[in-house]
C-alpha cells in the first residue's frame, strides 16, 4: 500500500502551483495623496489628468505591459497576470484620468457664457461628459474585479466602495435612474463608514471625510426622487428645496457636479416659493411686490440671510454669503426700476416701486453693517494676537534656527512656504479707523434712508435711536484706534488727548445705550404678548454687546493714558536729571545685593529711589528674596481718645439734699436681743 501512496502524491506535488499572495494597498490614501499633490485640491483637474495619464505610462514601461510597438494592440489585464501591486494600479488611474476629463468638461460648462456659440457646444460637452464618467466607471468596475481575485479583503471593499461611488455620479449626472444612483452612493457611504473604524488613524479620517463627501450627493437624490414623485406634496417639496441651501457647503470631489445642479434646483424651488411672497415686510409696513422676478431674488437673498444667522458659519463663508445677499438686493433693485420705466405715467405705481425700492436699499444698508462688523471684530481678533505674539516671536525664531539639516531643511522650506500661504493678513489700527469711518457713513445714510418717508412709524423712529446710539459707539471705538495709531508713531501727547476723548465718548455712548436698553426692555415686555418676541430679545443682546463694549473702551483708555503718563514722567526726569535716572536704573538687577547691603525698607516704601528689591542671603546657596512688601504689615502707632481732666468739678457747690432724702426708722429687737443687751423699739 505503500508506492502506491507514494505513487499518487508525488505527481500531484509536482503539478501543483504555489498560491499567490494577496495584494495590498490603501486605495483611498493613493488617491487623496495623488490628488492634493498634483491640482485636485485647487480644482485644476486638467493638471491631475495629465499626471495620471504619465503615471500610466511610467507603469506600462516599468511593467513592460506594452500595447504593441508599432501599432496599438490592447492588452488586456486578467486575474492571472497581475504579480504585481502596481498592475492595479494601472485601472485605478486610468479610471481617474477619465473622471479628471470629465471634471475639466464640467467646469468648462459652467465657465460658459449664454451666447449662441457656448449653447451650441454645450450639448456637445455634455455628451462628452457623461461619455468620459461612463468609461471612468466601467474602468472603476474593472478595477473592483481584480482586487477581488487578487488582493485582500480590505483593498477588495475599497475597490468595491470606489466602483459604487463612480457608478452612482454617472447616474446622477444623467438624471434618469435616481433610486439606482442612491442605492450606490449608500452602499459606497456604508463600506466607507465600516472601513472607518479599522487601520491608524489617518486610515479612517480618510474614510469618514469620504462618507461625509457623499452625504450632500445621497439627499440631492432623495430630493429628485421625491419632486418626481406624483403625489409629493408642494410644502414638503418646498422644505426640501430649503434644506439644500446646506449642500452648497460641502466641498469634495462631487461638490463640483453636484453644484451646477444644485444651483438650477434651487432656483425652481424659489420660484415655486415666490408665488406667496406678494409682499415685503419691513418696519412694520408691507410693500406689494407685484413682479416675480423681484420676489425670486428677495426670496434668495432671504434665504441666504438666513444661512448667515445660524451659528455654526465659519467667517469666510459668511463673507461669501453677505455678497450672495448683495448680489440678490441689487438685482431686485435692478428689476424694480425696469418696472418703474415700464410703468409710464401711472404715478401710484411709481410711487409703491419707489416705497420698495427704498425698503430694498434699507435692507442692503442693514447687511452692509453687519458685514463691516464681521469685518471689525475680525480686525480686532488679529490686532490683539499680534499685540499677544509681538515678543513670542523673535524667541520662536531663534529656537528654530539650527534644528536639522538636509531633507529637514527642505521640509522646512516646503512647510515655510505653507505658512506664508496660510498665514493671516495683518491687521494694523488704521484698518479698523478705515472700517469704522465705513460704519459711521452707512449708519448715517440708513437714518437719512430710514426717515426719508412721509410719515414716520414707531419702528422707523426705533431705528433712527438705535442708529444713533450706534454711532455714538463707532465714534468712540474710532478715537481709540486713532489714539492707538497716534501712539504706535510715538506722538504720545496726541494719543493722551485722543485717549481722553475716546473714554469720555465711550462713556457718552455707555449712557445712550443704557437709556435705549431700557425702551427696548420695556417694548419687549410689550412684544412678549405678541410675536416680536424673538427679535426683541435678539436687539436686546446686541445691545449688551455693545454696551461691553464701549466698557471695555473707557477702561482700556484710561491704562493707556496711564502708560503714557508714566512714560512722559521718566522722560521729564531724565530731561532734568539724566545721570541719576541711568545710575539708578542701572543699579537695578535681578541678580540681587547681599542682605547687609541693603537698607531694611521695601519696594513700596521707596517708590521715590531706584533701590532693587531683590536681596541676596550671605549664606551659601541661599535663593534670591524679593522684598516687595511687608507681610503682615507692621504695627504703626494710632491715637487714641485723650483723658478730660474735669477740674471745674471741685469749685462747684452744690444744693443740700438731706432733707429730700428717705429717713430709714430704728429696727426692734428679737426675743434674744435682752439678753445681749440689745435695745426695745
């Protein structure tokens, strides 16, 4: 039984093949890194297609996976040829270089005009487009059925996940099949959110970021389905349309295909919402808004102010916004004098499109404030970290010299270059004089603005106080930064004055504010009942605000004449005297005298002499000894009540009282007093 056994193995162990060992390798990390080293992250996809079209070439050659010498004879890539991890790659980035064409096709349609000739190629790149993502995602499906047959199970579902997500853009892109395209962005979302929860850290980063990139492209899809719903409610498809405003956000490899769309589906809603906005609301009146047009635009800019209300708005974006908003104001107020020229002699008419022309001036005044305060509190953020890094910064300088050579030397420069992109535009005090002399020209022009109506409304006289407390605000905020100004080219005797006039301004300001505070509580005690309500609360903490503000302006004006004070008193000094200021400033030291040396006096008891305060024990090793005040303080003598000596009290005679006085009568005897000789009563 033996050879026979023998026999039947060794031609089997003979023929048999060594299993391949699975491949290995992160594919979203490649692709984030490819991206952001070579213009993906600044959106130059023209750039990334032509790395990933000289990468490919750099694998056929490296690989010699040729295409035939002469003539192009395609080669085709099967399971049993790959040996390698860098054949793989070779369907990746060929599937990245079809999806970067079809992102440089897609900004070059929104980059067109609406001339003739750009309609007339836009059908052409849009076929264009949608033929390239196609060929992406078939590449992308190619690219999935070889990492299933021959890498590990990780890279598998990450080329899973990556396939999902290119077919899933090329359905949204072609608007017909939205509830396949959901199903694969949510399987490609839910793969990446598993894969988020294993490998190092920056592993699932990547996977969370590239989850959360999908989020604005699964509800645009929900959206579609749901407005191509027949029995989707118009309120419901309005909330929606509402709810998008968020997608416009989020940035990713699918924001710039998404963003187009977005911008078209957003402009229906708006319109479907502009049939019940007929009128404007501002300061208790209601203006007729009669052309759709107009109310499409005051709806978006509506909408955007409400973006710019929410909390959680970086201060870029809200900069980005406050121009939407302004862009949608101005183009109302475009339409409303087209309408005013069309309107002819009908004088009432006219009359309502100048009441809302002016209503609509008003309100791009009020958002212009808001801006210049963004503009402001940003100005001041910096200025004050500046003021903070002043002196940090020549010590971080030369801790930084002489560490590392060679390559940490170039990555020093790289990342010194990085900071110099990144690094924050400085802020100086005359930038916020420039902003606040903004500030003062428009809350004078929305008074001027606001009164300019026949008959003035409790609102409108509302506004003109708040305006006018406002500017008391900015003026006082204004000679600060002037005298600051003053103070930074070293006129100190003009920045003592002006610091003077900031702090009695601030308390000026500090007063009306006050006063208006009080009408406000008072007219939100009224809105509680009502429906002003929130609004009133919201002038209320504004007010507040500002009110710490000017606060805060009187009592950094006050140290600051302080400061200049004390250094126009040393300048006195050593204008009078100036040898005895340099010896005694130069005998003080930190190093401290020996104890005997010193006179037993502390700092506070010779404010008047330039004495250290810093002593010095005999004893070896001893530590250094500030004498800056007694502790506890000594016992000083105080005087006390004097002794009254009554002298006069001697020579007075008084009256004779014994005859006013109480005669006490003899007392008796007891039954024993006889016999000790005692006396009867």
């Amino acid at each position: 039984m033996a050879e026979p056994m023998a026999m039947e193995v060794e031609p089997a162990s003979a023929d048999s093949k060594p299993v391949p060992r699975p491949l290995a390798f992160n594919v979203l990390h490649l692709i984030k890194t490819a991206q952001a080293q070579h213009g993906g992250r600044y959106g130059d996809y023209q750039r990334y297609r032509r790395y990933c079209s000289a990468r490919l070439r750099r694998l056929f050659r490296s690989l010699r996976f040729l295409h035939g010498k002469g003539k192009y004879q395609r080669k085709a890539l099967e399971p049993h040829t790959v040996s390698d991890v860098r054949h793989l790659h070779i369907p990746l980035f060929s599937a990245e270089r079809a999806w970067a064409y079809a992102m440089e096709l897609k900004q070059a349609i929104s980059e067109a005009g609406s001339a003739a000739a750009a309609q007339a190629a836009f059908a052409r790149k849009r076929a264009h487009l949608l033929r390239r993502l196609a060929r992406a995602a078939r590449w992308a499906d190619g690219f999935s059925r070889l990492c299933a047959a021959r890498a590990d199970s990780k890279t598998a579902l990450e080329a899973e996940a990556y396939a999902s997500y290119m077919w899933g853009t090329v359905l949204m892109e072609r608007e017909t099949d939205f509830d396949t395209a959901l199903q694969k962005f949510s399987r490609a979302r839910t793969v990446y959110e598993q894969l988020g929860r294993v490998g190092d850290v920056e592993e699932q980063m990547l996977c969370r970021q590239r989850a959360e990139e999908m989020d604005p492209s699964i509800r645009f899809c929900r959206y579609k389905m749901g407005a191509q719903a027949p029995n989707a409610a118009s309120s419901a498809a309005a909330d929606a349309a509402s709810n998008l405003l968020d997608l416009s956000v989020h940035e990713g490899p699918g924001a710039d295909l998404l963003q187009s769309k977005l911008e078209a589906v957003m402009e229906e809603a708006r319109s479907r919402e502009a049939a019940s906005l007929a009128e404007l609301d501002w300061l208790g009146r209601k203006y007729s808004v009669l052309n759709a047009k107009t109310r499409v635009c005051i709806l978006k800019a509506q909408q955007l102010e409400a973006e710019v209300a929410s909390a959680d708005v970086a201060n870029d974006r809200r900069l980005n916004l406050y121009d939407k908003i302004f862009v949608a104001y101005h183009d109302a107020k475009r339409l409303i004098r087209d309408d005013m020229v069309a309107a002819g002699g009908a004088e009432d008419v006219k009359e309502q499109l100048a009441a809302l022309e002016r209503a609509v001036s008003c309100l791009v005044l009020q958002r212009t404030i808001d801006r210049n305060l963004l503009l402001v509190h940003g100005a001041k953020s910096r200025l004050e970290r500046q003021q903070q890094q002043g002196g940090q910064g020549g010590q971080q300088q030369g801790q930084g010299k002489g560490k590392g050579g060679g390559d940490e030397g170039k990555k020093g420069k790289r990342e010194k270059g990085r900071e110099e992109k990144d690094r924050e535009k400085p802020a100086r005090p005359e930038d916020l004089i420039r902003l606040y002399d903004t500030l003062l020209q428009n809350a004078s022009d929305l008074s001027d603005l606001a009164a300019s109506g026949r008959d003035a409304r409790a609102e409108e006289k509302a506004l003109g106080a708040q305006l006018e407390a406002n500017r008391a605000c900015y003026q006082a905020c204004r000679a600060f930064y002037v005298a600051l100004a003053y103070q930074a080219a070293g006129k100190d005797a003009e920045a003592y004055v002006v610091f003077g006039r900031a702090a009695a301004d601030a308390e000026e300001a500090g007063k009306g504010l006050q006063k208006l505070q009080e009408g406000t509580g008072a007219q939100a005690g009224k809105d509680s009942k009502g429906k002003g309500k929130g609004k009133a609360t919201d002038k209320a903490s504004e007010q507040a605000a500002e009110e710490r503000e000017v606060q805060e302006v009187v009592a950094r004006s006050k140290v600051q004449r302080c400061v200049i004070h004390a250094r126009a008193t040393l300048e006195a000094i050593k204008a009078k005297d100036p040898a005895t200021v340099e010896k005694g400033v130069a005998e003080l030291s930190l190093r401290g005298k020996d104890k005997q040396q010193v006179d037993a006096k502390y700092m506070t008891e010779n404010l008047n002499e330039f004495v250290s305060a810093i002593t010095l024990d005999s004893t070896p090793g001893s530590k250094l000894v500030p004498h800056i005040a007694r502790v506890p303080p000594p016992f000083q003598a105080v005087p006390c009540r004097p002794i009254v000596l009554d002298t006069a009290l001697n020579a007075i005679n008084f009256p004779d009282l014994e005859g006013r006085a109480k005669k006490e009568g003899k007392k008796g005897g007891g039954l024993f007093s006889s016999f000790w000789g005692g006396a009867r009563s």
